[in-house]
C-alpha cells in the first residue's frame, strides 16, 4: 500500500514468483484514485480478484468502444477478462488492491497488448482518463 502511495504511477504491483516464470501468472496491485492505466489485453485469460476498497472495470471493442463497465468490489469480488479483450480499471478508493491470475504459459514477448487507440499514462492525457469515469 505504501508503495503505491508514494509511487509516480500511484500503483503497486506484486507477483508471487519471479519474473522468468512461464506458468500462470498470480499477483495483486494495489491502485491509487489518482493512477492511470492505459487499456490493454491480454493473450490468455485474466482473473481479476477483489481485495480491498473498491473498483470499476471498462471493457472496450478494438476501436475504443466502451463495451462494458461493472464494478469490483466486496459484493462482485471477481470479473473474467476474456483473452484480447481491452480493458482498464480504476480505484473508487484509495488503497484498493485486487488479486489477478492471468492464465499461462505466459510468453514475456505476447504478454499484453497495448490499445494503440488509447493515450498515454501520464498527466497530459489525464482528461480522457477522468471522462471514462463519467460515461
């Protein structure tokens, strides 16, 4: 939690095995209000596990769509990322940690796909980010 508070991207991640291992992938991040994550995919299957505080997951089509929003939290503790589908979250409150295991073998090379129609992660692009919130 203290890590995320004080980090730039104010957000933690911590995998329970190193960073060569090929099996399925388990973890948690812990995410500040403020953070930023860019959408992205995967390309095997993700679980996404809540633990603390609270989220909202945005699923998108390939062109940016919003296709889904739905909340994680204590009363809907789990949401399944279908593999390539582009999605985002975003903390409701602060300290919120969610648990993920993202399906393997994983290959460090086809691990996420970045949405090419998203902005950047930082300050400059902030607006487009806050306005996921609202629509």
């Amino acid at each position: 939690i203290e890590k995320s508070r004080k980090g730039e991207r104010k957000r933690a991640a911590f995998f329970y095995h190193n960073s060569e291992y090929k099996g399925t992938q388990i973890g948690i991040n812990v995410i500040q209000p403020m953070s930023i994550i860019k959408p992205h995919a995967r390309y095997e299957d993700e679980s996404l596990i809540h633990l603390k505080g609270s989220f909202i997951y945005i699923e998108f089509d390939h062109n940016g769509k919003i296709l889904k929003k739905e909340s994680l939290n204590k009363n809907n503790n789990h949401i399944r990322v279908p593999a390539r589908s582009f999605n985002t979250v975003y903390s409701t409150e602060i300290n919120s940690a969610l648990g993920m295991l993202i399906q393997g073998p994983i290959d460090s090379k086809n691990y996420r796909i970045d949405a090419d129609w998203a902005p950047l992660e930082d300050e400059s692009d902030r607006i487009w980010y806050e306005s996921l919130k609202i629509n």
